[in-house]
C-alpha cells in the first residue's frame, strides 16, 4: 500500500514476507503549511489488531489536522490526537481481557521544525540532508523489549510523549515500525540506505527503498515507513498557532 501528501510526503506499507495480515497503519495529510502524518503497529498479541491500527491512525490524523487548522501549537494538537486514538481503540474492546491494541507515532513538519508523539515503539527519526540525524522518539519498553506502553483497554490512559526539533538543513521526518527499525535501528543506517537509492523517483522512491530492505532484509514483520520532506524557514519565523 501506497499513500502521498502535497509537499512530496509519501508512505509505504507491505504485511512482510511471513504475515498474513498487515497489521500496521498510516495516515497522511497536509493542511496549511504543516505536514501531518501517523503511523500505528498492531500489537500482534492482541484481538483484532490490525483493526486497532486502523482506527488510532485515522482519529490520530483527523484531530491532529483538525487541531492545526484551528491553530494549535502542533505539540498540544500532537497530544491530543494521541489521547483521542487511544480512547477510539479502547471502545473496540469487548472487555479488558479481548482488547485490540497498537502503537502509535505521529509527526507534524513545517517550516517552523519537526514534532513527534509517541506511544510503544513505533519510531520517529530526524534525517538531514548532511549532517548526523537523530532518533525523536524513545521506545516504550521494559525487561526483554516487552512493551510497556500502547494504546488499548488493558493500557490505562494514553500518556504520550512530544518531542520537537528545529533542523537548520533540509532534510526528512521519518515515522516507521518496528519491521523497519529492528534491520535498521539507527540514523545513520537509514541514510546509508537512502543513499544507496537509485537516481530519481523523489521520496516515495526512498519510501519503498527502505520497505525494500527490510524486506530483502528477511520481511519478518509488517512494515511501514513514512517520509516527510522539510524544509526549514528562516531563523525567527514564529511558530504557527502561537
């Protein structure tokens, strides 16, 4: 599955070479001069999963759209869209002990920087055109990678986390899942990839290079990989909303 947004933004999805069912989800959308974007991954122990991502993806996306286009600072909009994914997930639940489950990562890019939320471990990575990127998120995780962190009946509240950043070169937001981070589980290896794609074909072309790999790679999982362009604005340009 294939999606793309105005300002070249594009995602890429495929239920891997040993699933089934993709269980993963992604949303993408511009409004003003943001860049929108939510990625979710289906817990696989969990009833209905795949249906859990589908939905914390679309509520994920139409607050966060919503809340930009009233003017919200993107982290306040960024949270919200969390907390409202996870209680649409919740309401899937015939009881706490039949609970579909997900993760969820979302990205808003502008002009202004780049801010991510996020729930589990599903990733957000900065990627610059030159220089060294950086992760933007932090796994949810314990003892043994267990997650610690979703969004579902047996949870709790959605507690999410926001980070934001201002690039001062242009460069990509990347949201993906862990079928794409566990092959390539740094900056610096996400870049290598990227940089060994063929000329041409703009992002959605880096999208499907990354899925490529992991997929040559050994494609245990789902995986999802969405790439937003940014291009960064003058030093002093207010942030939109504030």
């Amino acid at each position: 599955m294939e999606i793309t947004a105005g300002g070249g933004a594009a995602g890429v999805s495929d239920r891997g070479r040993h699933r089934g069912v993709n269980a993963d989800a992604m949303a993408l959308a511009t409004v003003g001069g943001w860049t929108a974007a939510v990625v979710c991954d289906g817990v696989s122990m969990s009833p209905r999963s795949e249906r859990a991502a589908r939905v914390a993806a679309g509520v994920g996306l139409n607050v966060l759209v919503a809340g930009l286009r009233e003017g919200a600072l993107p982290e306040y909009a960024l949270a919200d869209a969390a907390v409202r994914a996870g209680r649409a997930v919740v309401g899937l639940a015939e009881s706490v002990a039949a609970a579909p489950a997900c993760t969820f990562v979302a990205g808003v890019a502008g002009p202004e920087g780049v801010w991510s939320a996020w729930i589990g471990d599903s990733r957000a990575y900065w990627l610059p055109d030159q220089g060294p990127g950086r992760a933007l998120t932090e796994d949810d995780t314990g003892e043994h990678g267990a997650l610690s962190a979703w969004l579902g009946a047996d949870a709790g509240d959605p507690a999410p986390r926001v980070r934001s950043y201002r690039p001062s070169v242009p460069g990509r937001l990347l949201l993906c899942t862990d079928g794409l981070w566990r092959y390539l589980s740094g900056a610096a290896a996400l870049r290598e990839v990227l940089g060994r794609r063929p000329a041409g074909g703009g992002v959605p072309e880096e999208a499907r290079s990354l899925v490529g790999y992991a997929l040559e790679a050994g494609g245990h999982d789902n995986v999802t990989v969405v790439l937003v362009p940014v291009v960064p604005g003058p030093p002093g340009v207010p942030v939109a909303g504030a």
